[in-house]
C-alpha cells in the first residue's frame, strides 16, 4: 500500500463528514454574532444605562455642593468648561 492511498481515505472521509460540519458550524457562529446582543447582554446594558444616569446625577449634585461651599475648587480651565 503505497503513502498516497493510505492518505486517500482520511481524506474522502475528513471532505465527506467534517468539512460539511465545519463549514455549517462555522457560518451558524456567524449569523449568532450577526445577530446583535443576546437578552442577557441587552439587560445588562439597560442596567448600566440606569446606574450611569444616577452617577451622573450625583456627580452633579456633589459638584453643586462643592460650588456653594468652595467656589476655588476647580481649575481655571475646568470652570471656562463648565461655565460655558
């Protein structure tokens, strides 16, 4: 039995039964990722929307305060950017 016909029915079976899995596998992977964000990652997004609109609110908040009882705590360069 010579190389080539050891190597050719490894090869008719890897075409006849892996290829077609891999390729159908490969393009279903894909489509998922085409797909966009799956439901855990949408609701996670929301959450962290949720929990940045608070921040944002604190933030501005603790700024307020900071502005009525220290006015000299900003920079120059951060009360030309926030007072503009």
């Amino acid at each position: 039995m010579s190389f080539t016909s050891f190597l050719f029915v490894p090869t008719i079976l890897f075409m006849i039964f892996v290829a077609p899995l891999w390729i159908i596998f490969h393009y279903k992977s894909k489509r998922k990722e085409e797909t966009g964000l799956s439901e855990h990652e949408r609701l996670q997004l929301e959450e962290l929307l949720v929990k940045l609109d608070k921040m944002s609110d604190r933030i501005k908040t603790l700024e307020e305060i900071l502005d009525d009882r220290h006015g000299s705590w900003r920079s120059k360069s951060d009360k030309e950017r926030y007072h503009s």
